[in-house]
C-alpha cells in the first residue's frame, strides 16, 4: 500500500465515509483508516440505521453525498423515503427520519468509496501523530504491527476526537455523559396480546430484586415502559457510562454493561407470559455511544446559536434536529425557534492552532446542548463533507486551515451538490 496521501481520514464512520469521498472526488489522493471490517461506524456497528434529519420545514436543508449516500442505499433496498411534504415544523420528528438496511448501506458506501478511487484500510487505528512542515506523520496500528504513513491534511471522523487529541491538540471529555444504546432484534411475540399491567408488576419485582434496570427496557430510569418491547429491541434502552467512553477502558466497561443489560432484559422478558418464545437476536456488534468528546475549536456553537439558527460568515452547512439530551429520565427534546435552521461555521472543524487537522461529526466543538443535536448522522454528514471541501481547499491553496477562505470552500461543495446555509 501506498504511504504518502493528500488527505488520511481517520475512522470510517458515518463521518469519515463522506469526508472520504469528498476528499477524492475533489482530487485529493485519500486514505481512510476504520479500525472495523466494514463502513459506517454508528449506521451499520451500533445499527442505528436512520439518519435524519435532512429536511426542515418542508425543505431540504442538508443533501450532498450523504443524502447520495441514503438515499440510493434505500431505494436499494427497497425502503420508502418519508414524506417530506406532510412534516410540520418538529412535530413527530422520527417520522421524517429515513429508515436504512444497515449492510446494504454498507456495501453501498464502500462501492462509493472505491469508485472514487479512495484507498481503504480497515484493521488499523492511529497510535502517533507528529505534525511536520505541511503535514503530518500518522503512525498506524495494523495487523502487521506499526506503520508510517504522511499527509498533508487529516480529518479526525473517530467520533472521540482520538486523532484530535493524539496530535496534540485540545479535547474535552463531559462526564457524567449521556447514555449509549446497545441495539438488538427481537421476535416470537405479539406486544398486542401481552398482559401490560402484570408485565408492569413483574418488572417492579424484578427490579426491587436486583435482577433488573428499568434502563434495561426502556429510557426511563423510573418505571417500565412499553419502549423496548414494541419496538422490537431497536433503539430503546439506556446504558450509563462508567467513565468516560472515549478511552479504549472506558468503551470496554461500557460494551461490558450494554451486554449484561441485554442479558437482565432477556432472561426476564423470557419468564413472562406471551414471551416463551421470545428470540433475541444481534442487530449491532457495539454499543452506540451519543457523547464522549468534542474538540477545542476555533469557534464553540453554543445551544442558543443552534436554537435560534444564528448566521455565521464562515458557515459552511447547515443542521436540523432538537436538542436531545438523553439523561436518568428518558429524553425531552427541546425545539428550535419556528423557521430556524442551525449552521456549522468552518471555525467549529478546526482545533486551536491546528494548521493540518479538522474534525468532523459528533466531536466538533460545541457545548452539551448544541452537541446533543449535532451529533445526529446527517449532520455529521454535512460536517464532513464541510471538513474535507476545506482540507482539499487548504491543500489546493497552499495555506493553513485557520486561512482557508470560506467562499472557496463554498464553492467546492456546491459543486459537489451540497445545500449552503442561507444568508452567507
């Protein structure tokens, strides 16, 4: 394999597919680093396959290549988009959400990638990143052992900011942090013909026991709920960090608790009547994680930018979806004012004082609040694409990233069919 690059996004993810092939089809010679065998961090290993938001108010606000990237990856498989026409402001906000069948997203992403000439390598992770005059060496944990590669720019699309932090630059970690959601699939019964209110009493029970978390069925750290059961598994339990999950310790502790939570949930959901036949089976291999680091940005969107729709010079892309912090009691989200729609300014992708290095999807700098909301998948697409159009750009241009005029930027991903936020 080839060792010297234009751009090495780090992490395949949700992110890093699209920085990816932003980054090549601009004509940067690309490499992305996925520490799994397969693409799509948070869409395909947590199974978290429904990326929304991509429309606001009854338009669109976010498309590019990862609206490409979905929308082609359902027509695919056969699953209908939503319609968009009928969405009312944020009213009933995970119907406008496009659902995805994870590996065939997958495959799709990687055909993309390939015909876009990007060089993939999974198995590897970054161990070293030392910044040198226009670039930077990234040494690589492969199968094989160490490997050196170079570039002249990196994206970090690890979602924990991992490269951020490796090369030296700033990085927070909020903890106590939301909790992560550890998704299966569940069948052989019929929630309609279940006992709700014994089901409800054998949960205390089980609870008082010790032999239950309430979390283990539901958001709701307080009593059950019919979250985890009618939706067959998807989406619907809690599991509250230990410590920090952006360490390879923390994550460990916290694939750990998610597996005995899924244990305590089976073994009881398999006691009650109607359930005898109940079979669980695995729709993801980690535990989706919706917060453990953001950088140190040039610029920090707060929760009143996000909410009120604030307008930046450099704003790159835009963003949609509530404020969503998870926490002991389930999930209020909280509005955005009527008609706003947030922005991303180019300054949130980039580090203090990094020359060579952005950031993209859920690690770009922003406090609790925007974050809760930014880290939702379309925008982490949008932010990607925003992060390798400026890293080419900065590349093309020979300037660091804190010179690179936004309006080129601009231009690159207008080009390549992204939506510009409005009043730039």
């Amino acid at each position: 394999m080839e060792h010297h690059f234009d751009i090495i996004v780090i992490g395949g993810g949700t992110a890093g597919v699209v920085a990816a092939i932003q980054a090549a089809r601009a004509g940067g010679k690309t490499l992305l680093v996925e520490k799994n065998a397969i693409p799509g961090g948070t869409m395909t290993a947590a199974g978290i396959a429904f990326p929304g938001l991509f429309y606001a108010w009854k338009k669109q606000v976010i498309a590019g290549i990862g609206w490409e990237l979905v929308s082609e990856a359902a027509a695919e498989s056969g699953m209908p988009l939503p319609e968009f026409e009928k969405q009312n402001g944020m009213e009933n906000h995970p119907a406008y959400q496009v659902r995805l069948n994870p590996l065939v997203y997958a495959l799709c992403c990687e055909e993309k990638m390939s015909a876009a000439g990007v060089h993939i390598l999974y198995h590897a992770m970054p161990a070293e990143i030392t910044p040198f005059a226009g670039g930077a060496a990234v040494k690589l944990c492969t199968r094989e052992g160490l490997a050196e590669f170079y570039a002249k720019r990196i994206i970090d699309c690890t979602g924990d900011a991992s490269a951020v932090a490796l090369a030296g630059f700033e990085v927070e970690h909020p903890f106590p942090c939301q909790p992560g959601t550890f998704n299966c699939r569940l069948s052989g019964y019929d929630p309609d013909a279940l006992d709700w209110e014994a089901l409800s009493a054998a949960a205390d029970k089980a609870v008082a026991a010790g032999e239950l978390c309430y979390t283990d069925l539901s958001w709701n750290n307080r009593t059950l709920t019919a979250q985890f059961i009618r939706s067959y598994g998807d989406n619907s339990n809690h599991i509250f960090p230990e410590s920090s999950p952006h360490s390879a310790a923390g994550r460990s502790a916290l694939e750990q608790s998610a597996h005995r939570s899924l244990l305590r949930a089976y073994r009881f959901l398999k006691r009650q009547p109607g359930m005898e036949h109940l079979r669980m089976e695995l729709a993801a291999f980690e535990c989706g994680v919706r917060e453990s680091a953001v950088i140190k940005g040039e610029y920090t969107i707060t929760g009143e930018d996000y909410v009120s729709g604030r307008k930046f010079p450099d704003a790159l892309c835009n963003a949609f979806y509530p404020i969503d912090l998870h926490g002991e009691e389930g999930v209020e989200p909280l509005k955005l004012n009527e008609g706003s729609v947030p922005q991303v300014p180019l300054r949130a992708l980039i580090p203090q004082k990094s020359d060579f290095l952005l950031a993209a999807g859920r690690c770009i700098s922003s406090d609790r609040t925007a974050n809760s909301a930014l880290r939702v998948q379309a925008t982490c697409m949008a932010t990607a694409q925003a992060a390798a159009a400026a890293a080419v750009v900065s590349c093309q241009l020979n300037v660091p990233l804190s010179q690179t005029p936004a309006e080129k930027v601009r231009e690159m991903l207008k080009q390549h069919g992204a939506i510009l936020p409005d009043g730039i």
